[in-house]
C-alpha cells in the first residue's frame, strides 16, 4: 500500500524532482545620487534527486519585474490640424519594469498554456480588462505600451541570454536602467521541459532610494509644506549670493 | 556626472544641466526676462516629465528674479506700491492657474495645453517685438526721432484711481489687477514668471516708464512664482529640488555675466536677437503639435 502511495506521489508532484537552488549577485539596489543604472548576475543550479530524465533538455527562464501599477494610455489623433490625445485605455495592471531572459527562444521553451497561467511572457505580464465601449482596438493600446517601454529598455526580451552548463548550472545577468522606479523587484525562475514548467522559484530585490534621495523624496510626500519652503530658501539663498559675489568682485 | 533626480525618477548629467542653467541665465540677463519660456521648453526636450519641468521651473524664477531685484532696488527702479497691486491680482492668477492644470493633468491635456500656450504667447510676443525693433533699426537708420508713445487712451478713464509715486502715474486699479491675474494664470500653467508678457503690458498698456519696468516686474514675478511653487509642491508633489539647485547654480551665476553683456549692446539689436529666439523656440513647438508624432501613443501614471 505504502508503496503505490509512493509511486502516486512521484507521478502527482513531478516538479519535485528538479528545483532551483538560487544566488544573486545583489539582492538590494541602492538609488543613490549618481546612480547611473545596475546590472544583476542571476545564477544558480538545479538541485535533483535523480539521474537527468531522458527527453528534451532542461531550458531555464528568469523574469524580474518591478511595481505594478495602473496606467492610462493614450492615443493622439488630429483636431483641428494639431495633434491631440483623443482615446485612452486604463490598464489595469502593467509592471513599471519588466524582463525575461531565456535559455533558448522564448516559442520553444514555453508554450502558451504555461504563459497563461505562470504570466511569463511581456504582454501576459500586463493585465488590461477591459477597454471603455466606443475604443474598438483595444489590443493596440496593450501593444503601445509595449512598444514604447521596449525602445526605452524598460520591458526586455533576452532570449538566448541565460547559459545552462550539463542542464545544472544556469546564469545571466540582467541591466537595470537608471530611470528605475522604486519597490520589490519580483525575481522569478522557471525550470522548463517541452515548453512545460516543471519547478519555479520566486525570490525579490529590494530597490530602494537612500541617502539624500530617501530623504528628499520623503520629505516632498509626507512633508510638503517645509519641502516647499526649503526650495523657495535655496532659490533665494543662491539668488542673493550670486549678486553678492559679483558685487565683492566688481565684475 | 550622471544625477539621479529624486522626483522627477529620471537619471540626468549634472554638468549638461549646470550648463543649460548657465545659457539660459545669461540670455535673460542680458534680456531682462526670467528666461522661464526658454528653460521649460528646453527640459521638456531632454525628457523631464512636463509637470516636474513646470513646477520645478518656478523655483528656479524665484532665485534668478530675486538675484536681478536686488540690483534694481539699489537703483530704487521698483515702484512697490504698483508691484503690491499687480501682486494681489498675481496671487488669485497663480491660484486658479494651478486649479486648471490640475484639471486638465486629469484630463490627459496638459501637455496639450502648456505647449499651446507656448506657441501662441512666444509668436504674438516674438512677432510684435520682431516687427517694433525693425522699424525701430530703419528709423534710427534714416536718422529720424524715436516715436513717442501716446500718454492717454481708454484706460485712465477707468474708476479706482489711485497714485503711483515712482512710476509717476494717477490710474485706476483695475488694469494693472487685471494684467495681474493674467500672468499669474500663465506662470502656474507655464511655469514662467511672466515677464516676457509682463513687461510688454506695463509699458503699452499702463504706461509705466521704461526704466521701472524691469524692477517691478521682477519684484511681483518673485511671489508669484514662490507662491506657484509652493502650491505645487504641496498639491502635485512635482517640485524637484535637487533639479531645481543645478538650474540656479549656473542660471544666477549666468544672470550675472549676461547682465554685463547686455549693458555694452544696443537696445534695438538686443530686441531683435531676443525675438528671433522667441521665435524659434515657438517654431520648434509649433512643429511638435503640427507633424504627425512618431508615437502617437502616450503612457500616464495611474487610472482615472
């Protein structure tokens, strides 16, 4: 009895058999006054209790996607000889950055099931419900916001970019940009066999303003009056300053 | 030098912006204007989000007009009591100009709106100005008098009147309230100090003489813009300090230098320069909303 439960087990949880053993280069990005962009080192190893199973090779898919928000996009069109935003569409959901790097090309090592229920691929990680009546190509918005955060390097699609030695060990490294937006930056890896997901990992870095901007930035928010008032200071200060100097100096 | 700029969450070199800051403080020395209408036009170009570029802008005014005041209160050129009435009419301006943009900010039309007022402001003022300094070369090329300006009109039959010692006017209050509101509008939404519509107004329309013009202006343009400062960081939280420092670093500084130019050329040669700048900040703005954009699609934080 207790062996057919046993061989039940294996055939029901077959994502046990191989699972993620993780390292990050960094785990925190720091947001300090010169940061100028960070690029992350994804690597790790496939930990398995059994010999390499027959079969299509293990392929590997690392995502990391920063904050959700809504956004509205819209769309310009001409009035009156200029141009101007006409319709828009809320999207409900749509990562403020997002990248997936795969092992081989993105068709191959997932199949379209899979995305939808894992959400891996950059258009299945954006949610949009539903367009206002009257907008009739929803889908273009969808596809806008892809487009136009794609050219910025804020959605990224690196396929070939992950490296997997003896379907074991796995790296890549990802480029953050330096317009980055603050929050949990979701990591996740994704063990895939004939474009099934056979074991995911989900781990987050933590990108943080510090220092000066932290503190500025809390200020702006939670203290606005003052904030408010020490810029108009500083503006003064360096108004009457400059005319200071220049008059010591007679120039 | 890369900066990272806290509200606007864009990284940006720090020396590009110093040095904007410098060219654009040395043109409203040598012009007598805030240089506001040249510098948010200018942050839009190199990808500052429109709202930060606007709020930010204002406090930039603050420090260059009060770097400029200061020299004009030594030559006692401010009339304060004029500058105190345009100020009040200034203040209820700066106040419904933010109500608007926050309006229309919800609306998706901001960007629409900022850049229309642009256009239609830089090519009435740069076009008027073109015109009068080409006529004013000609004539003093012929070797003929300067025009005189007509010293009554419609306006001083207006009620309210009242006595502005240093401008040396008897006029009604009502039209320097009016101009008052007008640039306050203007300075909220287009995150200028107005001057460049100010001082046109003071001289054609008040009468004021030339030589308090300037002060005065600057001396209303300073409360008004630190008003519209304050009131956008306290409503939209779009003031960026760190921003706004590396402006007025080189802006006061450049201020100074362009103040110094400006005395040693002629006045008429200064107009026309100033004017084809106008203008061709205007064309370059007027193009944007005319050719067809090669995005048309747009991407806003937040639903509605």
């Amino acid at each position: 009895m207790l062996r057919w439960f046993i061989v039940f087990l294996m055939f029901a949880f077959p994502a046990a058999a191989e699972e993620v053993v993780l390292g990050l280069s960094k785990d925190e990005v720091a947001i300090t006054t010169s940061f100028n962009g960070s690029d992350i080192l994804i690597f790790g190893a496939v930990k398995r209790d059994k010999p390499i199973p027959d079969g299509d090779p293990l392929e590997v898919i690392v995502t990391i996607s920063g904050p959700s928000e809504p956004v509205t996009v819209r769309r310009k069109e001409k009035r009156l000889g200029i141009w101007v935003n006409i319709d828009s569409v809320e999207i409900d959901r749509a990562p403020s950055f997002y990248a997936v790097a795969t092992s081989a090309p993105l068709r191959d090592v997932l199949n379209d099931v899979e995305d939808l229920r894992y959400k891996i691929s950059v258009p299945r990680a954006i949610r949009s419900v539903g367009a206002p009546m009257g907008i009739k190509d929803a889908a273009a918005f969808t596809q806008a916001i892809i487009r136009i955060r794609t050219n910025s390097d804020t959605y990224q699609l690196l396929e070939n970019q992950v490296t997997v030695d003896a379907q074991t060990l796995f790296q890549t490294s990802v480029q953050l940009p330096a317009a980055l937006t603050e929050g949990d930056y979701i990591t996740r890896i994704f063990l895939t066999r004939s474009g099934k997901v056979v074991s995911s990992y989900e781990t987050s870095i933590d990108v943080r303003k510090v220092g000066l901007e932290r503190w500025l930035f809390t200020m702006s928010r939670e203290n606005s009056m003052l904030y408010g008032l020490m810029s108009l200071a500083i503006a003064i200060a360096a108004g009457w300053g400059a005319s200071a100097i220049f008059r010591i100096f007679r120039f | 030098m890369q900066i990272y700029l806290p509200i606007a969450e864009i990284s940006v070199n720090a020396f590009m912006l110093l040095g904007l800051g410098g060219i654009v403080g040395i043109l409203s020395g040598m012009f007598g204007v805030g240089g506001g209408f040249l510098m948010t036009p200018l942050l839009f170009f190199i990808g500052i989000p429109p709202a930060v570029a606007v709020a930010t802008e204002a406090n930039q005014i603050v420090a260059s007009s009060f770097s400029g005041v200061l020299a004009h209160f030594k030559r006692k050129t401010v009339d304060l009591k004029m500058g105190t009435v345009l100020l009040i009419g200034g203040l209820v301006g700066a106040a419904l100009g933010v109500v608007v943009f926050n309006y229309l900010k919800a609306q998706g039309q901001v960007d629409l709106l900022v850049k229309l007022c642009y256009v239609i402001f830089l090519g009435v003022i740069g076009g008027l100005m073109f015109i009068e300094s080409l006529n004013a070369i000609r004539k003093t090329a012929k070797g003929g008098k300067p025009s005189t300006r007509k010293k009554h009109n419609w306006i001083h039959g207006l009620p309210f009147k009242m006595r502005f010692r240093v401008s040396g006017l008897y006029i009604s209050v009502i039209p320097p309230l009016i101009v008052g509101v007008l640039v306050g509008i203007l300075a909220a939404i287009m995150g200028v100090g107005g001057g460049f519509i100010m001082v046109p107004a003071m001289i054609y329309l008040l009468g004021m003489p030339t030589k308090v013009v300037v002060g005065t202006s600057l001396f209303q343009i300073i409360f008004v813009t630190a008003f519209t400062t304050m009131l956008h960081a306290t409503t939209n939280f779009t003031v960026d300090i760190v921003l706004a420092v590396l402006l007025l670093v080189g802006g006061v500084f450049g201020a100074q230098i362009g103040a110094r130019i400006g005395v040693k050329m002629k006045a008429e040669q200064l107009r026309i320069w100033l004017a084809i700048m106008v203008l061709a900040v205007c064309g370059k703005l007027a193009l944007d909303l005319l050719i067809m954009p090669t995005e048309l699609y747009s991407i806003a934080a937040g639903g509605h």
